[in-house]
C-alpha cells in the first residue's frame, strides 16, 4: 500500500466521519490539519476534531505496511475480481471493491 494509502486508512480508521484531501501532502500535523475535512453524521462539516494528531495517525499506520508497485497492482485486480463476482451473486460489495467500479 502506498504512503498516501496508509494514511488516509489510519486517518479514517480513528476518525470515520472525516474526508481527506491531498494525502500525498501529510507527512506532519500542519499538513494533517489542512488536509482534513470532518462532518457530522448528518454529512454536515463541522469544526477539525481536535484530538486527531500526527501522532497517532503514525502509530496506526503500522497496521498498513508498505508495499511495491506489483503488489499494489495485485491487491487491485484480486479486488476487481473479488467485486465482480459479488455483482454477479448479488452480494454487498466492501468499501474498497465499490471503489473499483467505474460508472
């Protein structure tokens, strides 16, 4: 997964109702501040959550390791793959295969 990937996962993973613009930009708290927009449940922005730290969006990243353009391209047609099929049973699709389809 590339660094970009890692953190806008890291990010959402400790804050879900957030949208991340220019992950290829974070790489301190400044930059995770100007990158990180928050809404409310109701899709409504709010006000930057102010426990969201650098900090912790580093210690998060641990649990998504680095990898090589070709894994990359792997994980991406396994994902492709795996979307398919669901289309074709009927199945809910995961955040990540829905990101596959083009429409």
């Amino acid at each position: 997964m590339r660094q970009s990937k890692r953190i806008v996962k890291s990010i959402k993973e400790i804050y879900s109702q957030i949208s991340v613009q220019d992950a290829h930009l974070i790489n301190d708290e400044q930059s995770l501040r100007n990158s990180v927009t928050c809404y409310d449940n109701n899709g409504n922005e709010i006000n930057f959550v102010e426990d969201i730290t650098w900090e912790k969006v580093q210690a998060n990243l641990s649990k998504y390791p680095l990898t090589t353009a070709e894994e990359d391209k792997q994980a991406r047609e396994n994902i492709k793959a795996s979307a398919k099929a669901k289309l074709i049973a009927g199945e809910a699709l995961t955040e990540d295969e829905a990101n596959t389809i083009v429409l």
